[in-house]
C-alpha cells in the first residue's frame, strides 16, 4: 500500500503530510512516497521527509503506482495513476466539477475532505475547522499590520491610548479564534451571530455579544453547523443595529458562509463609509462573493479611507502550522478506516462520513450533492 504526498501547484505553500504523519502511515504498514520539493513552501525540505522514511520522487513515478494519493488542492491532472487509486484532499467540487469528472473517468475514488460532516467523531478529520482556526488567528494579526495604531490601552506619561475596538461578524470556528486572538492583543472585542447559541460563547471569551431582541433568527445551529438563510425582518433588524455599531469600530472581521452559496452580504458600502478613516475589514468570505461590499478576492483596497482586505486562504500564510493541521487531518481519517488485515482503509458505502465526502467511484460520479446540481 503505497501512500504518494503531492507537490501543489505555484501559490500553495501548504503540504498534505509532515515527518510525523509520515512515521505514523509507515507504523500502519504503508510505504510513503513525496513529491520533489513538495513541503519547501512548509519549511520541510525532502531531508525532513526521508529521515521519516519515505522515499522521494518525480510526479510521474509517484502516481503511476500510488494505492492513495494526498493533496491539499485536487490537481487538474496527473497523469497516469492506479485504478481505484484514493485521492484524497480539498478538492473543490462545486467549482471544480470538470475536475472531477476527470478524476471520475480516470478511475480515481476522489475524497473531498472540505464536505466532512460536522459529527463528533469526524471533528479530528475536519479540514475546515482546522484550517479554519488558523484563519481567525491570521485575519487579527493582518488587520493590526494593517491598521496604524496600537491594539491595548496604554497609559503613558503623554497620555492614555484608547484600546482598539474590533467587531467580528460570524462566530463560527474562525469566528471564535479572532475574539480570542483580539482579545489577547487587548483589543475591545464585540461579535454578532444570526444563531443565538453563540452569545454564550462570545461571552466566555470576554467579548460583547451584539444581538437583535425580539426578533426571531435562527436557533441554535443551521445545517452541517453552519448558519442557513434568515428571514427579512431579521434582516432588517440586523442591518439597524449593525449600521449604529460599526460607525463605531475600529476594525471588523467577517467571516460568515452559507455552506453551496454565495456569502451573505454583511457590510454596505454605506456602511463603509461610517467607519472613521485608516479603519480596517477584513472579509474572510471573499472567495464566496463577499459579506463586504466593494471587497476584491485576494487583494486590498480603499473606499472612503477604509482599507478592505479580501482574504484569500489566510491559513496558508501560516505554512508550517496549517500543513501540520491538514496533515493529522488526512492521517485521522484514514487511520479510522484503516484494516489492519487488509493492510489498507475500507470505506464502507453505507458509512455517513464516506457518503459525505465520495466524488466518485468505479468511474462514475456518486456523490448525491454533485448528482443534484449536475
């Protein structure tokens, strides 16, 4: 059972195993081969990864006998591989779908760990939350590069410095980690959810929980753990209370998705434009559409003296830890279906994190989410 760790394309520094994982997949009875080159954007040179024991190789001679093939990003192609071949790895398939109609026709059963279902004992294989995590964690620490003063009150002989005040819209997992890490930096932390079961872990945090009263939004979780669509008035009622509160922030941190759609719009350029001039958002939906209005993917732009930065994949700003995460990910995952006597995973048909994730299978695509959407 041969186990190949691919290189990713130019702009991905991340890598889907480290040392560790490696040592571990041999300790089940695989062999492990990597990529040239692959963890360098991870600060893992090929040394790191064959003092682990694995081998290393070109793209060609990795994949032509690859049992499992582990990515971040699915590849568009690779070549010739082993039929029945895993590919497993973030492999996008909403935007991707011609991808894996490759991966399909090539014979390859492709895993999509970013649809993992929120289950308890899928939380060690969540790419998303991991990753995730790190997000939160990059989005403060960019937004106070970004932004020209201090986080915490000082109080100096010339004078006290106001604290900073930071608003985080959505508090999901990434949500989570920009109040904790705001309020680590001293920042005045207030936060706001459509699901009311998160002011109270807002308020374990120490941060203030900015709600809409006597309007129905949505209770406890939407599906999968994300939120799902509100009603009208809820969002009018919002909009209010969020209009009074921004004009007073300093930076704001949005995070919020719809798991198949476009990101809810959060901030109006009207509402931009409250904010006093050198403050900061951060849009971590950028990808999706934006909560930010005027917000650009991957880049940082200007309306009304107010800097927007359209996050992009902020976890891989933090190569060496998101890689580690990702890794345990992936190595979780197969190591809970790994059978010892076979010497490999078995993915049972009727195992709900197995139909979750399933792209394809014996050539076709079997996924009923790709299969409703084809």
């Amino acid at each position: 059972m041969k186990i190949a760790i691919l290189r990713e394309a130019a702009g991905e520094s991340r890598v889907a195993a480290i040392p560790e994982t490696v040592k571990k997949f041999i300790g089940l009875g695989a062999s492990v081969a990597v990529e040239k080159g692959a963890g360098e954007g991870a600060s893992l040179g090929d040394e790191a990864f064959a003092e682990a024991g694995a081998a290393i190789e070109d793209r060609a001679a990795l994949v032509a006998d690859a049992d499992i093939i582990l990515c971040i990003s699915g590849p568009d192609a690779l070549g010739q591989t082993k039929p029945g071949a895993l590919l497993i790895g973030a492999l996008d398939p909403v935007r991707r779908g011609e991808a894996v109609k490759v991966y399909a026709a090539a014979g390859l059963e492709a895993l999509a760990m970013e649809w993992m279902p929120r289950i308890t004992r899928a939380q060690s294989m969540d790419i998303l939350s991991s990753q995730s995590n790190l997000a939160g964690y990059k989005a403060v620490v960019d937004a106070a590069a970004t932004y020209g003063r201090a986080f915490p009150m000082m109080m100096t002989a010339a004078g006290t410095i106001s604290p900073t005040r930071l608003f985080v819209m959505g508090v999901g997992v990434a949500g989570l980690q920009a109040i904790a890490t705001g309020r680590r930096l001293g920042a005045q932390v207030s936060a706001t959810d459509v699901r009311s079961a998160t002011r109270e872990q807002i308020q374990s945090l120490g941060a203030k929980p900015i709600f809409v009263d006597n309007v129905a939004g949505i209770e406890g979780e939407g599906t999968g753990g994300y939120a799902g669509e509100t009603s009208d008035e809820y969002k009018a009622a919002q909009a209010e209370l969020v209009s009074a509160h921004i004009a007073k922030q300093d930076i704001v941190i949005t995070t919020a998705l719809i798991p198949g759609r476009p990101a809810p719009r959060l901030v109006s350029d009207a509402q931009v434009a409250t904010m006093r001039r050198g403050s900061v958002i951060v849009d971590l939906a950028a990808d999706a559409g934006g909560n930010v209005e005027g917000c650009v993917p991957g880049e940082t732009v200007e309306r009304h003296g107010v800097t927007i930065i359209g996050a992009r994949n902020l976890a891989q700003g933090l190569a060496a830890d998101s890689s580690a995460l990702f890794a345990r990910n992936l190595y979780n995952f197969l190591a809970a279906f790994w059978d010892k006597d076979a010497g490999r995973p078995v993915l049972p048909d009727e195992d709900e994190i197995v139909k979750a994730i399933r792209l394809t299978k014996d050539g076709k695509v079997v996924n009923e989410r790709l299969l409703v959407n084809a």
